[in-house]
C-alpha cells in the first residue's frame, strides 16, 4: 500500500509502523479512509501545517 493510497502521512512513523500500514488489509484501508472523510467533514476549511505535513 503506497503513502498516496493511506488518508496519513507515514513521514513520522518508525519502520515497524510503516510495516503496519503496509500491511493493512483493504477493508481497513477504507475505514481510515471512512475517518478521514468524516474529520475533513467535520472541520470545515480549518486545517493545520506544520514543515510541510498536515495533521488531522
């Protein structure tokens, strides 16, 4: 699973977490998918920067 397919940014993550994420079968996938949407709902237009990172 690429980065460009997770609703995250891996740049933070150990190895071992990167390994998880990769890992992570579809039917998960679509539920962070399902979270970020409904957060992005949530919070209008207001979002945070940081470096160049966004967080949600």
């Amino acid at each position: 699973m690429s980065d460009q397919e997770l609703p995250l940014d891996s740049i933070f993550l150990t190895a071992e977490g990167r390994a998880v994420l990769e890992s992570l079968s579809e039917e998960e996938i679509a539920v962070l998918k399902a979270v970020q949407r409904r957060i992005d709902e949530a919070a209008g237009d207001v979002e945070a920067h940081l470096m160049g990172a966004s967080f949600w």
